[in-house]
C-alpha cells in the first residue's frame, strides 16, 4: 500500500528535478521514490547484508551445497586467508 508524503522545498529545486526526471520520462514522484530507496539501501547496512547472504545461499543451493557443507566451507575460506595475511 503506498502512502502520500508532503514536503517543502524550495521552488526551483523542484523545478530543476522535475525538469531532469521529464527528461529521463518520468514524473517527480517516480523519481522521489526512486531517490528515497537508494538512500535508504545506502543506508541500510543490515538490510543490504541480509540481502547479500540470501543472494549467497540461493547461489550456493543452485551449485548443489547442502547447508551442512555452506559452514565447513566459510570455515576453510577464513582459515586460508588468515594464512596468506600472516
């Protein structure tokens, strides 16, 4: 469900983003919402490393890794590369 948001800028920052997004072929609100998820994934650290570990285990089950196998193997890749930093 979308909801509305209502703020005060200054009269020709409007205009030149709405000018830019006509440009593009989109409208002020597509472009607003568009800035308002790229600042918050920008932000969202935890939300962007949630999204990274279920990209990783979907790559994983794909290749055929048991979840069981998943941990042994960060397990390996954390002991190799402490030894090529010693």
């Amino acid at each position: 469900m979308q909801t509305q948001l209502i703020i005060r800028v200054d009269a020709d920052l409007k205009n030149k983003v709405s000018q830019l997004a006509a440009a593009e072929g989109k409208n002020l609100s597509e472009t607003m919402r568009e800035l308002m998820i790229q600042y918050v994934r920008d932000r969202d650290r935890k939300g962007y490393i949630m999204a990274l570990w279920d990209e990783l285990g979907k790559e994983a089950r794909a290749r055929g890794f048991a979840e069981q196998e998943i941990d042994s193997i960060i397990q390996q890749v954390r002991k190799e590369n402490a030894q090529s930093r010693s």
